[in-house]
C-alpha cells in the first residue's frame, strides 16, 4: 500500500482517486467542495483539510486541476513546502504547456521529480479506470509514475520530456474538435440528401470516412453505438472544456508559428456554442447547430 495524496476531485478526479484506493492504496484526498469530499470518502479515500495536510508523508501527488493558475498555485503555495523530497509528482490536468514546464521546473529545482499526465477518455473512462494517460518528463520519472497512472487507465504512453504529455493532450483535442464538427457536417448532409443516417454510418464507418468521431462517438441519436447524443447529449465530454482544450491548442500554435486553420474554426464554432449557453451540454451537440433531425 502506497499514500497518495490527491488533490482535485471534481467530475474527472473522483473516479481517478477512487480506483486509486481500489487498487489498495491509502488516499488522502483534498479538495474545496464538501460534497466532493463525502464521495471521495464513500470511495474509501481518506479526506483531508488542505493540500498541504494531504501531502505529509506522501509517497505520491496527483492533482486534478482545472486550469494553469490552480496549478501553479497549488504546487507553490501548499505541496512543494509540504510533500517529502522523495515523492513522485503526476499533474493529471490540462493546461498549457509553459505552466506545466514551469512547473516542473520549479520542482526540480527543489529536488523533487514531476511528470504531467493529461488524460483522454472523459468521465467514463475515470470512473471505469481505462483513461488514456500522455506523460511527459524524465524516462526515470515516467517509471515511478507508471504505476499509479495505471491503476487508473488502459494506456500509459510517455511522450517525451516535461510538457510533451500537454503537447500532445491538445493536438489530440484539437483534432477531435475538429473531426467532430466534419462528422456532424457529413451526417447533416447526408440527412438532407435523403440518406438514412444509419445507412450512411454503416457505409462511412467501414470507408475512408472512419475516424473516432463517428465509429465511437456518433453524434446523432439512434445511430452507431449508444453516445451522449442518445441522452440529451447530456454526459460525456463538455463542450466548455472542449473549448478550452481548442484554446490552449490556439495559444501553442500562436507560440509556435504553427499554422492550424481548422482548429481555428473549430475554436470559432465552439466558441459559439458555448456563448449559447451550450456548454454543460456534450461537445457532439454541436450537431444541432446544422440543422441535424431526430
């Protein structure tokens, strides 16, 4: 058994801490919502008063944050003063790539060893333990954090040095935004050509049209394998974090010269929707922007 402490247990970090104890390992578990706290508690972790009370005598961190300022501030303010020198640190949110290299730098300059590890695979997969985790950091850190990453996921894929796992975390999504809002153009067109869409996701899922978006994730009800468009596009992947990824993928582009005329109009038609007060819905709901039926 390992202590873990584990910070940030909104809808992704609950599940992730909870397999965490499945797994047999002693979870102390922080975060600022007490009804977070109740579940994490139902889930056999241990909650505690702060961040810093849930690093002391930890062997492991994993934090689950919402955006790079929480980040930041919640390793320089609480766990770098509080985790023991020895610990393994594993940043599991998405944030842009210069705060996580920032960050892992500050740490190796206090002698302590991080990786970040975004995740793919939404809240399902965190509370059915098969996230997709992309590490980047040291080949000796991505060791020590391989086994905890794989008590909560089915893949644990080291990219490359500190802020590569971002790296790649964005471009996925931003090819996944993009991939959707073409999916959604096809399977509208084809309603409006007089195609079954059924028919027509038999067809394309099999041709050179496959891809995820449309093979796993449909985003039209009754169509392909159950999806979020089949509950109200309710659950899922929220087309507000969505945006977010896209917008932290824009900003790396912007830093990089990097040309990405797609993911700039995936951004703009998100960006839309969310302004619709769209954004608690299932990213696939943009569908509904095109005049998609049924």
């Amino acid at each position: 058994m390992t202590r873990i402490a584990f910070i940030g247990l909104g809808n992704m970090g609950g599940g992730m801490a909870a397999n965490l104890a499945k797994a047999g390992h002693d979870v102390r578990a922080f975060d600022l919502s007490a009804d977070a706290l109740d579940r994490a508690r139902a889930a056999g972790c241990l909650p505690v008063e702060s961040a810093a009370a849930a690093c002391d005598g930890t062997e492991a961190v994993v934090t689950m944050l919402p955006a790079g300022k929480h980040v930041d501030s919640v390793y320089t303010d609480s766990i770098f003063d509080a985790v023991p020198r020895t610990a393994i640190l594993m940043d599991c949110s998405t944030i842009d790539v210069a705060t996580a290299k920032r960050v892992a730098e500050a740490a190796a300059a206090k002698g302590l060893t991080m990786v970040d590890a975004p995740v793919s695979g939404g809240i399902g997969a965190a509370n059915a333990g098969t996230l997709t985790f992309m590490v980047g950091g040291s080949a000796a850190a991505f060791d020590r954090a391989e086994p905890f990453l794989a008590a909560m996921g089915k893949a644990v894929i080291h990219a490359g040095a500190n802020g590569s796992g971002q790296a790649a975390k964005i471009c996925n999504n931003m090819l996944l935004g993009a991939s959707m809002v073409a999916t959604c153009e096809a399977l509208v067109l084809a309603q409006k050509l007089g195609l079954d869409p059924q028919k027509f996701y038999d067809i394309a899922s099999v041709s050179s049209g496959s891809c995820w978006s449309l093979n796993t994730y449909a985003p039209l009800p009754g169509v392909g394998p159950q999806t979020p468009a089949d509950n109200d596009y309710q659950g899922g992947f929220a087309a507000a974090l969505m945006l977010k990824d896209l917008r932290l993928a824009m900003e790396a582009a912007g830093g990089v010269d990097a040309d990405t005329p797609m993911g700039k109009r995936a951004t703009e038609l998100y960006e839309a929707f969310v302004a619709a007060d769209e954004g608690g819905h299932d990213f696939s709901a943009i569908i509904r922007t095109l005049g998609a039926t049924g």
